[in-house]
C-alpha cells in the first residue's frame, strides 16, 4: 500500500555533531527516500521539546541520535552524516511497505524508542519504532505528550512499591510534567500524594493549579525544612507510612524527602533539576530499610516488549479517556512549513526550545506540524 | 530436667541508663531465679564485643537492650531496672523447663535476637531467644562469632544479587570482620572480590593477609582515586561487570566504590565506619539502574523465621568446617569468675572494651567465660 505522499520536502531539525544547541541545531530540507517493502512512511503530527532532548543535542545523554547520510546532503555542499533530534512524537502513517501486515496508511503511532528523531514532518520507520495508538476520544496533543510524562509516572507509581488505596507517595518537582501525572494517576487509584514544591510569588495560585488535579496535600520546600514538617506530615498520613518517594531534583530536597520515607520505603530518581548530587544517611539505609532506585523510561522501552509498551499506552490512554488525566499546560508552535524558508523555521524552533529550556514554570512547547 | 546448677551467683556487665559506656556500665552479680516449667538456663562459654554494642549502650541503636527489675538489687540498694549488655553470645544449656522439648542440657546455642544481653556467665532464656548449633568439628571461638559477621557476610552475598561463579564483587573495608567473611565466603562460592583497605604502613602485610584468605584483588583507597584505578580495575574485571558493592564506610570512599558497578549494579551498606553520609550522583541511579540498598542483621534475624535461621547458621557452619571460613584474628579476655570481685572484673572488662572500640585494626576481644 503506497500513499498519495510522493516527493514532498521533509523540514527536519538537525545536527551534525554535538553541541550547545544554539550553534549545532539546523534545519535541514531533504526528500523521503521511496517507500520500500519493509518500512512505513510517516507524517509528524506533533512533538514536544521535552528536557532530556538538551542532553542529547550536547552528545551527554546515554542514547545517542542517529547519525546517518541518508538525510541528503547540506547546502554546503559536503554530504555529511546528520541525525534528527527530538525524542517524542505523534505521527500518522502515511504509506507501508507491501510486506508489512499490521499498519495501515491513517493509523496513529507514537515513536517507540529513544534517538529515532522526531523533530521533522516527515520520516521513515520500520514497525519496530513506532506503536500504534487508538487514539479515539484523546486529543492530538494528549497523543504527542503521552510516551515521556505520563508513561515515566504511571510505571513508578507501579513498579517500586505495591501502592494500596489510601497509600502515600512524595514527590519533589510536583510542577514538572511527570509530578503532574503522578497526582493525577495516583488520585485516579485513590492514592494520596503529598507535593513538595518551590516557593514563588504565585504559590497559591499553583497550590490551587495542583489541588485541581489532585494533589493530596502540597508543601513547600521552605516548610519542608522547617521544624513544623515532622508534625504536620505526620497528621496528614495519620502516622502511616509513606511509601515512595519520586525525585527529579535532587540536592537538598532529595535528602529531605528521604527522612519522610517509612520504612522499607523507596525513593526513585528520575531527574535531576538541581544537577546537584544527594547525600545519603547509612542509617535510613540500614535501619530503616530504605531502598534507592533510579528510573528511565528509556531503559524500560528498550528492556520491555512492544506488548508491554502497547500495554503500558493503553492504560493511560484510557486514563485520557475517564477525563482523570488531562493536558499539561503547553504551547503550539506551527512549524514545518513548505513554504518557509529554513531559516525562518530555525528561528522559530530556537525561539520554541529557549521557551522549552527555561525551566519547569513555563509551558510544554509543542512542534505542531504543518501540513 | 533440672541441672545441678543451682545458686551460682550471676556475673554482668549491666547499666542501668544509657549514655558513655565508661560511666554507665558496671560489673553487677544476683542469681538465676529458679527454673521454670517453659524456660532454659544457659551458661554463657564466650561473648564477642562487637562495634554496634557500643551504640546500643549509648543509647542510639534502634534495637535497645531489655531493661528490668529481674537482675536484683545493686549494692547501693536501690532496686532499679537494669539491662544487660552485648549481643552475640554462645552459650551452653544448663537447665531445661519441664515444658520444653527441643533443647537439652548439654545443647550448643547461640543468641537469637538483638538486646539479649549477652555479656554475663549465666541467664533465662525462652526457645525463641537461641538458637541451638551442632558444633561437632567446629571451635568455641568460631561458634562464638557466627551470628554476626560471617552472617552478614552471608546474606549480603546471597540477597541482592545473584552471584554466579566468577562473577565480581568490590568492598571497602575490606579488613573488618565482616569483611573478612566476605572475601572467604566468596572464594569458596569462586566469587571473586575487589578489596578496598586504608593505605598504612604494614600495608603489604595486610595485603598478604587478605590474599591467604582468599582476596582476588586488593587497592588501597588512594590507589582507588588515582587516574589508573579505571583502568586497573577494568583489567582484573576483563571488562565484566562488578555486580556488587559493600560497604561499611560510607564517605567518600562509598560513593567512589559505585562509580565501579557496572549497570544494574547493587550497593549495599551495612555500616558507616567514617560517620559520614555518601552522595550519590542522579546519573548512575538513573542511566546505570544502581541500586541502593541497606542491610541489618538484627532486622533480618527479626523479620526471618526460626528455620530460616538455623539454615543460614548451617550453612555457615559447614563453610567453617571445610575450613572455608577461619576465625578471625581475636583476644580472649578470661571473665567472670566467681572469686575476682566486680571491680576488678570491670576493669578488665573496660580494657577489652577499649581495644574493641580502638577500630578494625586490632583483634576481636571475646568474653571467655570461667566456669
């Protein structure tokens, strides 16, 4: 089955090697090679400029882009080895290979693997790096932001501790992409969170941003450390345990939230927003029981069957679907024209990624590809 | 049964409040109360001074020792309640309630619990509190020192990870008692192990030491930070990965110990000789999936039945009767006699006490009870 798509442009935001992403990041106009046997043309839909996708651009991330020559050759004339950058993305299949069974041209795929590139209108991908979603009663968005945030969340509220019902889980970074799925899925399983957050001139309004989603109780780093915490913590768990701890920040709050840990408790790190190392006690090690695990959603997509994956999808989508998991806050940016010139689309993306690197306070920025 | 043992007089290393072993421990005599239908008595034969005593007697050891009123009057006449210290202990039976059927005069057992107390010539004991030992080809001095370190050393190597022949473990303080159970229980596995010691002057007779106890590798600490470690160590490893880190330091030399896991790598501490709490880097939480774990004794032994003890003293035992496992460099100190008075059995006592608190240089100072 082959496509009315024949030789459009592809725009693709590229790099020839590693860097800050102000003096590497080009965008790039070259053409689809021709649908073959085994592999799948695809249209980007949307995606997302998402934190990790720095750390890949600066060569320090562990998944590295593909380089390749296949990407044609740049206007200087030197035929180089290029990768596409972006890891997330929502695309619609827009021609298979006649020796492929299980796709079909409109079906929605999400990218399955880390470094495949998704910064770009259009790509070819084999069956192996794209999942196909049903992605009936969710929104486009919903679809392109739905492999990173909610997937990291939804597997570390499932996968350290046995989580019951009336549970307690604490997490630092609340306001992150993830910390926002995480009070949202763990309110859908009636699991309390307690929300450690920075304070800022607008607290109440994100304390109340975050109560809307369901956040249990929230707390600022500031009264985390104070000497009122123990007590105050401890009338909102009853004097239960807490069970798990979530931790992208690292540095001080990461060793705080350690000593609110139960015992046998877990603390998962998933980030590190403070770049700063955390120090552990021996004594909550050994005589509290308390365990230290890291989590990467790449690691679990490569070590994880696409059953698995599609499986994984599911479940949140259907968490989309009962409406208890809702957008983050982001901001489309239209991109990828024809007819723009590529140096215009830079701009724009630079504009989109400095957005993007600002921090956690801003909006998720989202390629939104035109077509 | 009864035994002839009838109104021997009890001699005890008690305190009656926590705080500087030196001020609060005293050498305290009463008697056995008689025997009852449901209880044994024991006659302590030698009882280890072991690092963690010390902090029970400080009172800042989560486990605390059973204070009571059971222990007689002191000289002073006030009738106070007063604990025994010391945790491990062998003992033999002496007397056997009427009641109790799996115990016999005669029996070898060893303490089962944490806060027994253990630094006396006799005592009550119920079933639950000891463990009954088949000692036949194995030293008084080895049973005596069973339940902690070589157990540690046996746990640590079997819960974490599993070990398969051939596979590497690294640790630091390579030469503690536990330490040295590591290296021989792992040899007898074909573990190999990477032993981490303080640099001193007798350096080369250390490491000698450690090499006849079956040490595949041995580094100084220094040696471990300089530029050639990595690729020292990844000589010795072939490039294979070290699955499992020990450590009972903490500090700088823990958290530069994992650095040396390889992905999916364990590090487990069980002690924190330095005082000093580790960092760890997100990076290896979440891009090598390290985890961090802490391992007690005494939590295991609680939370383990009966017969999953007495399986693990077997297997130690017989690892010790292979002459797998030797003893550990130790001094006796001959306590307890019915004629020394309770001052000078003190001063004797608080001179054993020193040289064990002195570190892990010196020799393990064992309580031999005179008969």
């Amino acid at each position: 089955m082959t496509s009315e798509f024949l030789s459009s442009k592809v725009r693709a935001v590229v790099l020839e090697k590693y860097g800050n992403p102000k003096d590497v990041l080009r965008v790039h106009t070259y053409e689809l090679p021709p649908i073959t046997p085994t592999t799948l043309h695809i249209r980007f839909l949307a995606s997302p400029i998402n934190p990790a996708d720095v750390n890949q651009i600066e060569g320090v991330y562990p998944v590295k882009p593909t380089f390749t020559k296949e990407l044609g050759i740049l206007p200087d004339g030197e035929h180089k080895e290029l990768a596409v950058a972006g890891n997330e993305g929502l695309a619609e299949v827009i021609a298979v290979g006649d020796q492929i069974k299980d796709f079909k041209v409109g079906d929605w795929v999400v990218i399955g693997r880390s470094g495949f590139g998704t910064w770009r209108t259009h790509a070819v991908a084999t069956p192996n790096d794209v999942i196909r979603i049903n992605h009936e009663g969710i929104g486009l968005i919903q679809a392109a932001t739905l492999t990173v945030n909610p997937c990291t969340a939804y597997r570390m509220l499932k996968d350290f501790v046995t989580l019951n019902e009336g549970d307690f889980v604490i997490q630092c970074g609340s306001n992150s992409g993830v910390g926002q799925a995480v009070i949202q899925i763990a309110k859908a399983w009636n699991i309390n969170t307690i929300n450690i957050v920075r304070n800022r001139p607008d607290i109440e309004d994100l304390k109340a941003r975050l109560k809307s989603l369901g956040a249990t109780y929230i707390i600022t780093y500031e009264e985390l450390k104070s000497n009122e915490a123990k007590d105050l913590i401890k009338e909102w768990t009853g004097g239960n345990d807490i069970k798990l701890g979530l931790n992208c920040i690292g540095g001080d709050v990461a060793r705080e939230m350690s000593k609110y840990l139960g015992h046998s408790g877990h603390h998962v790190t998933y980030g590190a927003m403070s770049k700063q190392p955390f120090s552990i006690p021996a004594s909550i090690l050994i005589f509290k029981n308390i365990k230290f695990s890291g989590y990467w959603m790449t690691e679990w997509n490569q070590t994880h069957s696409k059953e698995e994956r599609a499986e994984m999808l599911n479940e949140v989508i259907k968490l989309i679907k009962q409406g208890k998991l809702g957008d983050v806050a982001y901001e489309e940016v239209l991109w990828g024209s024809q007819t723009e010139n590529d140096e215009s689309l830079k701009d724009k993306f630079l504009n989109a990624f400095d957005k993007a690197g600002a921090g956690f306070h801003g909006k998720k920025q989202i390629l939104r590809m035109q077509s």
